[in-house]
C-alpha cells in the first residue's frame, strides 16, 4: 500500500476558482501542506472543509517536512500540498518535495486550476503558440543581466511575475534592452474586483506604472523579439549595460556574445568603446 501526493491548485483571487475536485481532495487529505496556516485556513473555511490538519511547507520548511510526508505516504496516506494562490510548484515551494517523494518511490498527481501566467498569457493578445515563463527575474547582478538580455533576444512570448514595488524598474530594464517601442502587456489583481490588463509599448508602460500605485502582485507579458537579419550596435551595448554592472569586462563581453549570438571580437571591441571598468 502507498499513499500519494497531490498538488492542489486554488484560487489567484476569486475563491469562485476553487474546483469542487480539488475541494473533494483536501478534504478527504490526512495532512494539508500549505505555506500559510491563517490564509489557507480562511481557504478551508469557505470551502466547508474541516477535521485536516494544516503543516506549513516553505521555502525554509519544505526539506524538513519531506520526512513527515514519506511517513504518512508509507502509511497509505494522502497528503495534499497547496500555496498561497495558483499551483504549487509554479514560482512557489513544492518542486524539491515532489523530487523527494519520486524518488522515495511514491506516486505525485496534481488537481490542476488557476495559474497567473497562463490567464495572463492568453489575455494578453500576443502569440500563445509558443511562449517562455521567466518566473521572477533575479533582484540584481550579473544573472539578472543576462535574464534580461536573453529576454530581449527571446522570439517567442515571454510572462514574467513581479512584485509592485520592483514592476517599474523592471520594465525601465525591459525598455532599456527590448527597446522602447517593444509590446507589452501589464497585468494586476488578476480575478479580482480591480482586475487591469494594460497593454502598450515598454515606453508607455514606464509612464503608466510611474502615475499608478503599485498594488497586487503583476504579470508581465512581452511580445517576442521580430525576426532580424542582424543585431544593431545599440542593442549590444545596451546589453552590455547591464552585464557590465559590476563585472568584468571578460565576464560581461562573454556573457552578451552568449544572449546575442554575435562576433565575440564585435562585442569586445564595442566594450573597449564604452569604457567601462569594474
């Protein structure tokens, strides 16, 4: 006999989201992980859902309490994991803990529901056919850098999340290596009463996030970069801006030849050029 674990989608905003399979799963569950006991504890409540006992599994936690799910799964048992909003595993904990009970040989299934990106993707009016999701971008340094580069050259859709009061950078940073006249689409609030879709160029985007207080959390969706038979000087240099930010030169020329896909010699000799040092 073995258990299983069950990741639960449950709502981004509007508890009408929450589906009556995955109402039927955390309450027949012997443990719920959640990341938050006082929210998911609301969550239950309106759901009628009663007698589960709620764990907290986080990023600081989720290791820890693999121990207490194999047991349970030993036993038989169902353990179900859910997060603050959206599908567990998705720019939130759960992925290390399905990775431990696989390999503890037990048996991962999902109820699947509302996900941020994926409603905002196909809201936003660009190509759904194919697309990234980048997540959150990383807060600073080099990594976040060479994000935002690849970013730029990407040709499909990208969705990005972001907290409100880091969105504006993030599109001034979007702007400065996309160039100004890229498509976007800003949403917030998403399934909520204040749900907005803005939609415009990165320029207009920097002016409309600059007049409006940042409030919920956003997804960010860029139209992918056109088809081109070549990368301008300005694009590599406003590549290597970025790279350039606290690096070194090697590291940055390195880094845009990468993203770019040019001549490493073009993007060296563009680096001397801008004279930047570290």
């Amino acid at each position: 006999m073995t258990g299983i674990l069950v990741l639960v989608a449950t709502p981004i905003g509007n508890l009408g989201d929450l589906s009556p399979r995955a109402v039927a799963t955390l309450q027949q569950s012997s443990l719920i992980l959640c990341e938050d006991t006082r929210h998911s504890g609301k969550l239950l409540s309106h759901a009628g859902i009663s007698g589960v006992r709620l764990a907290v599994c986080n990023e600081h936690t989720e290791t820890d309490r693999a121990r207490e799910v194999l047991s349970l799964l030993d036993a038989g048992e169902t353990v179900a994991l859910i997060t603050d909003a959206g599908t567990p595993g998705i720019s939130d904990p759960g992925s290390r803990l399905v990775r431990v009970v696989l390999d503890a040989g037990h048996t991962v299934s999902a109820v699947p529901g509302p996900t941020a990106f994926i409603m905002a993707l196909v809201i936003s009016g660009f190509d759904t056919t194919r697309f990234v999701f980048e997540g959150f971008l990383p807060r600073s340094g080099r990594e976040r850098g060479r994000r935002l580069a690849a970013i730029a050259a990407e040709p499909r859709t990208v969705v990005m999340y972001e907290a409100p009061h880091r969105v504006e950078r993030t599109v001034v940073d979007l702007a400065a290596v996309c160039g100004g006249t890229r498509p976007v689409a800003v949403a917030r609030e998403l399934t909520k009463i204040y749900e907005t879709v803005w939609r415009g160029s990165l320029d207009d985007a920097v002016t409309h996030l600059g007049a409006t207080p940042p409030r919920g959390e956003y997804v960010i969706v860029l139209q992918g970069a056109p088809p081109r038979d070549e990368i301008t000087d300005a694009e590599i240099r406003s590549a290597l801006h970025l790279a350039l930010a606290g690096h070194s030169r090697k590291d940055a020329v390195e880094a845009v030849v990468g993203q770019l896909d040019v001549p490493k010699r073009r993007v060296y000799d563009l680096a001397l050029a801008e004279g930047r040092h570290v």
